[in-house]
C-alpha cells in the first residue's frame, strides 16, 4: 500500500511494471561495458608504453594536399599563391625598408628629438615664478634668509599652559616621527622620553635612584652630582636623568 501512495521502496528494490524481458532482470546490468584494461598502474606510469600515444600514418590522396598547400595558411610562412617561390635567403624582408641612407630616424630620435647644447641649457626662469603678483620678490636686505608663511612648528608664539582639544597647533613638545616609530621602552608603563630629560632637583634625583637600587654617600652623591651638572652645563643646580646615568656609569664602582 504504502508502495503505491508513498513510493516506500526498500533499499535496492527494483520497481515492478510488469514487462515481459526477454532476459531475467535481477542478474542483467543495463548500460556500457567499458574494455578491460590490463596493467592500468603501468601504463599510468609510463604513458609511452601506449600504442594509442603515437599517431598512425594515414595516407590520402596529394590533391587534397596540395589544396591545404594552397587555401591554407602557413606557421611563420608567408602564403602560397601559386605564382612559384624563388629562392630569396632567410633575411629577405618584403615591403619599402624604413631605413634610408646612412642617418636613420627611428623611434628613439622621434622621442627625444635632435637637441642642440642651446636646447638642453636650463631655461632662464627656472626656479623663479613667472606668473604676475605671484613673484615672492625680496624688498628688503634683512628679508633674504627669511622663510615666508607660518612655519609648522609654532615657535613664534608663546606656548599655552592648558591646550586646548580643539588647539591643533604644534609648539614644538609633541614626539617626533621616531618616536612613533620607535617608541621608548618604557613608554608601556607611562613613561616618555620626556620624564628622563626634564631637570630634577637634587633631592628628586637622589630619591628616585635609591627607588631602583641605587644609593650612595653623601659625599659621593654630591661629587657624582655636580659631574651631572657638569655635563648637562645646568646653571640652575638641576640635572636630568639621563645626564646623571651617564655619570653613574663613569662614577659607580669609583669609591
């Protein structure tokens, strides 16, 4: 029932229409049987071993020939059109020679030209404006090392104690290009390159080495100290980090 309301086959069953086969169905195989090959692997390995691979030689009439000589054209030959082929050479080239005489003009000469010494001379006005009211022209003897415009870095203006969100103008303490690039090594922790040359006073100095293990005598803190300022040429008794790292490492295992 279900077979004929459902289509409920079993698996591999075969649907009865009752014909009348002149053979048994259940043992025949519909469809092409492929040739046998024997020794596939071989063959797949050494594909010459095929008679297949090799053309057979067909003989055909030489009038057919002789038409495809004629019709049809040729690989890297110039067409045949029964007029006869003389023997020419293997330079022989048809057509009007491009080449007349002993001076050439070719496609270089066409590009650049013949330029005489006069011709590849800079012209006069090279390097100057040449467009009317446009001509930055110095009036002035004290304007000639003078850079017109405003300039990027605004050192012309004071600079503000409070910038503004909205202030994009550059006063000169904003990181450079390599510090984008290169940032410091402790910059992952806040600190900039800033923090190590900003002038400290000697008391900031003294407690911020002892913080990293780095404590001496008075006496020779002072000594290593003022060999700080020596360096830095500090005029106000302040000196950076960096200049009293190189101090320490000049000064450190002296007693």
């Amino acid at each position: 029932m279900y077979r004929k309301t459902h289509g409920n086959f079993a698996p591999g069953e075969q649907k009865k229409r009752d014909y009348e086969w002149k053979f048994e169905p259940n043992d025949h195989v519909f469809g092409y049987a492929e040739k046998k090959v024997l020794n596939g692997a071989a063959m797949a390995l050494q594909s010459e071993r095929l008679e297949e691979q090799y053309p057979k030689t067909t003989i055909v009439m030489k009038t057919v020939e002789d038409h495809k000589a004629v019709t049809s054209d040729l690989l890297s030959k110039s067409k045949n059109l029964g007029q006869g082929q003389t023997e020419r050479g293997p330079n022989f080239v048809h057509g009007v020679k491009n080449i007349q005489g002993k001076d050439p003009w070719n496609a270089g000469r066409c590009i650049h030209g013949e330029p005489n010494t006069q011709d590849v001379k800079a012209d006069k006005d090279l390097g100057f404006s040449i467009k009317p009211n446009c001509r930055n022209v110095v009036r002035n003897e004290g304007d000639i090392n003078r850079s017109f415009g405003i300039p990027t870095i605004r050192k012309d203006i004071p600079n503000k104690d409070f910038r503004s969100v909205a202030d994009y103008q550059n006063y000169g303490d904003e990181p450079e290009a390599v510090d984008l690039l290169f940032p410091s090594n402790y910059s992952e922790i806040g600190i900039q390159e800033t923090d190590f040359r900003s002038p400290r006073t000697r008391e900031e100095i003294r407690l911020l080495f002892e913080k990293v293990g780095y404590s001496y005598k008075i006496g020779k803190f002072n000594a290593m100290y003022n060999r700080a300022k020596e360096i830095a040429g500090s005029e106000d008794d302040r000196v950076s980090v960096r200049h009293f790292q190189i101090v320490i490492s000049e000064m450190h295992s002296l007693e």
